[in-house]
C-alpha cells in the first residue's frame, strides 16, 4: 500500500506521543511545538484527503489480526475532509488564543495545557478515524477528560463548577454509550463497525424483525453522544462550559469536541446499523423534532443572554440542532446538508469565541454587553471578525450559513414529505429571525460610540502589533474558509455526497 494510508494511524499514536513529551517540556517550548506539530498534522491529512478524493476508501488493519477479531482504520473522503477541517481550525485556535493562555493558566501548568491539547488531538482523530466502536468508546472517554482539563485549567471558581457540571454530564453520556455498545456486541458479537452491520443486515432481513431492539440500543446510545454534543434539551451545560473558559478552549470545545461526538453517531448510524436500517426506524423523527426544538429555544436562550460569550454558547445549541434536523430529515440531501452544518458551524463558532475576549479586552475585560459598547470601534479589527462571524450566523447570502440554511431547505424539498417540508420551513424562518435580532442587536452595540467617552481605551501600538502577529492571520484563514463555503459550496457539497456514497 501507499506510504499515505500510514498517515492516519500516525496522527493519532504520535500525538499520544506528542501530548506526553509535553509534559517534559517547559511552557513556551510546549506551544511551540503544539503549534508546529499541529500544522503538520494538518499537511499529513491533507496528503490522505487529496489520495481518498484520487483512489477511494482504504482500510489499514493494525496488527496481524483481520476482521472481525482485529482493530483498523478506515479512511474516505468524507473522514479527511472532517479530520482536515478539524486540524486547520484547531491550528487557529491554538495560534490566536496563545495570548490568552499566559493570563488565563498558571505559568507551571502551561505545558500541561499544550499535553492536553495534544492527547485531544489524537482522540478527535481517532473518533474520525476508527472502524472500531469499542476504540470509539475508549478514545472517547479521552476527550471527555482532556476537554474537562483545558476547562478547569483556567482555575478560577466559575470553571471549577463547570468543569464539574460538565464531568457529571459526560459521564452519564459516555455509561449510555457504553451500555448502547454492551447491547450491540450482544447481538452481532462483533466490535468492528462493517461486520456489526453484517450480522444487524442478516438479523434484520426480514420486514420488522429485531425493530424493537435495535430500537432500543440505539436510542440508548443516541441519547449518550446527544448529551455530550448538546441536543436539545440537554444543552443547559454550554454557557458555563463555552463561556468561563479561557478563549482557545472555548474555540475547541464549542467547534470541534461537539462535532467530533456527532460524527462518530453519523458513523455509527451508517456502518454499524445500516442507514436503509436507520432510516426505518423511528429514531429518526424523534432527532428531527428535537433539532428543530434545539433551533428555536437555543435561539430564545441566546436573546435572553446577558454576555455575549453566554449567548454565542446558547446559539451553538440552536446550530447543533440544524445537524440533528438533516440527519433526522435522512435521505442524502439531509444527510450532506448535516455534514455541511457540521464544517459551516465550527469554522463560524471558532471566529466568534477567538474574537470575543479582543472585544472584552478593549472593555474593561468585561464581556456584558452594557460594558461592550464601542468595542468594535476601540478594536475594528475584532469587531469586524465578530460581525463576519455573526453575518454567516443568521444566513446572509455569501457566508456559510446561507448555504446551509439553503441546503437544508433543499433536503425538506427532496424528502418527499409535506409535513416536514412545512416544518423545516417555519423552522428555518423562525430560527434565522431570532438569529438576526440578537446578532444585529450585539453588532449595533459594538459599534455604537458609548455615551460614556474615553471610559475604555483602543489598544496601544504594542498591542496592536501584538494582533497582526497573532489573531489576523488565523482570522484570515477562518473568514477566507467561511467565504469559500458561501461562494463555492457546491465544491464542497461534492465532496461530501462522494464521501457519502463510500461511507457505509
């Protein structure tokens, strides 16, 4: 085989490595080679995304077992283009909040930071990449713990209590997933992914056999990675969790620990039940009701917010409940419009938490909204990458979301039924509205002169060389990205449909 199909099994065992050798390092040595080894990482999966796009799906069996007794990697386009995404806003994050995480983490524990970000990384890779669903399991309880440590990190006592808040929860997700995977393995006896499909397919093969069951275990195991991703209702963990943690943490925790969650479900709806499986079932409409749920009430979360980082967190929930809208739409226009959401919602939510903290920082460090008036003015820079954030968030025409919004509408078309079509409809209207008035309202405020002037002043020149060096450029990169997926989706929607068509 080609020396690329190596590549994902090496994301993952060296940055294992990788958060371990930070531990040995001090602080400054430890970002540095984060940031470094980050970008490689980047460039390896982009060499596996351009030779899935060329030759297909490949499969790499670790060690000398096969199937079904042993444990492989299974790499399409679809799995590139997520790991792909996930490297290059992770780069952005680790770069731009690096400022923040010498004020924010003692400075004995900054290795410690930079380790768990790198353990992160090799779980966010795993979960994109395992064929197994027990290895999905254990790397799982990795990220879980990982992303406990870069919240509790900051040490102070609103991230202690969301630290905690969020274990408690996780944990009751990841037992749920657990018992889902006890429940599989009962029935198939397998833990590699396509063969638990094979054996559901053989139990199944009769019309209305086994529906109950696997019913049963899969709503069990829905249920747990819905906890962890924040589907309504069970969302009430984000403000606290997105909103006290120092700003490269909520940048990751909001764009991509949620994702990754969401797509080892997808994965497992594909490859271990069978999407034509999956989609007799009535699991689906239940996901469907609670996206669109998640969409509004997320939404009346948000304008109800007081702290803009509180209300970028609700608003996650309602963007998380688009994802779980398409998937419940089913079909292959809702399933690529989920993954669509999927890479719309984290390039988005990664501008708008690594911008949030600029606009407090010119404000008295205050992030309630009395406090950011002007702020976009003290800061344009910051003001201008919240507002193209906050533009591609309500759905204006040029931005990601727009396309999303679109793509979704496109799939109520393509399902065939009326009922949902009305439903995603008044659902989109509903939830783009109430978008619109807490966006447009924040960005009225930051840039309103306040009535109160020189109370807060512009940053100094230090500072503002501070932000070329460190903020504009990964800024750059998140807006060029968002822009793209707005003007040019239809490259995008390509890719995940070829993706899709060699998933199962």
């Amino acid at each position: 085989m080609a020396f690329v199909t190596n590549l994902p099994l090496f994301t993952i065992v060296l940055s294992l490595f990788s958060g371990v050798l930070c531990f040995l390092l001090k602080g400054r040595a430890a970002r540095r080679y984060t940031i470094v080894y980050e970008c490689l990482l980047l460039v390896m999966n982009g060499l596996v995304l351009a030779y899935t796009i060329r030759n297909g799906t490949f499969t790499y069996v670790m060690g000398e077992f096969p199937a079904p007794w042993g444990n492989e990697i299974r790499a399409g386009i679809l799995e590139a283009l997520m790991a792909f995404v996930f490297l290059l806003i992770m780069v952005c994050a680790v770069v731009s909040g690096k400022r923040y995480v010498k004020v924010d983490v003692d400075e004995s524990k900054i290795n410690l930071y930079y380790a768990l970000i790198n353990l992160m990384t090799a779980a966010l890779m795993a979960l994109i990449w395992t064929n197994d669903i027990f290895t999905g399991y254990v790397f799982l309880e990795i990220l879980t713990l990982t992303s406990c440590g870069i919240l509790i990190v900051r040490e102070i006592g609103r991230t202690t209590l969301a630290a905690v808040r969020y274990m408690i929860l996780n944990l009751l997700g990841s037992g749920l997933f657990l018992l889902g995977v006890v429940l599989f393995y009962d029935i198939t006896g397998n833990l590699l992914m396509m063969s638990m499909q094979e054996q559901i397919a053989q139990l199944a093969g009769a019309p209305g056999t086994m529906t109950l069951e696997l019913t049963l275990c899969l709503g069990i195991l829905t249920m747990g990675l819905g906890i962890k991703s924040g589907l309504f209702p069970f969302h009430y963990w984000m403000p606290d969790t997105y909103g006290w943690a120092t700003p490269t943490s909520a940048a990751i925790l909001s764009s991509l620990v949620s994702k990754a969650y969401i797509f080892l479900l997808f994965k497992i709806y594909y490859r271990v039940i069978g999407i034509r499986i999956f989609e007799s079932l009535p699991l689906g409409n239940v996901l469907f009701v609670l996206g669109m749920l998640g969409m509004v009430f997320g939404s009346i979360s948000a304008i109800r917010a007081n702290n803009i980082n509180h209300m970028v967190a609700f608003s996650s929930a309602a963007q998380i409940g688009y994802i779980y809208m398409g998937i419940g739409l089913g079909g292959l226009a809702g399933y690529t419009a989920a993954m669509f959401q999927i890479i719309a919602h984290a390039l988005t939510k990664s501008l708008l938490f690594l911008t949030t903290p600029r606009l407090a920082e010119v404000s008295g460090d205050s992030l309630k909204f009395r406090d950011l008036q002007g702020s976009g003015i003290r800061n344009q820079s910051a003001g201008y990458c919240f507002l193209f954030g906050a533009l591609s968030m309500i759905g204006i025409p040029v931005f990601a979301g727009f396309s999303s919004k679109l793509l979704f509408a496109l799939a109520a078309v393509d399902s065939g039924s009326g009922k949902k079509l009305v439903l995603v409809m008044l659902a989109l209207a509903i939830s783009s509205l109430l978008n619109a008035m807490y966006f447009v309202r924040t960005a009225i405020r930051i840039f309103t002169e306040p009535q109160e002037k020189g109370r807060y002043k512009a940053p100094g020149r230090k500072q503002a060389r501070g932000l070329k060096a460190d903020y504009l450029v990964p800024m750059a990169l998140l807006i060029a990205a968002n822009l793209f997926l707005g003007l040019f989706s239809w490259v995008l929607v390509d890719l995940i449909q070829k993706g899709l068509a060699m998933f199962g």
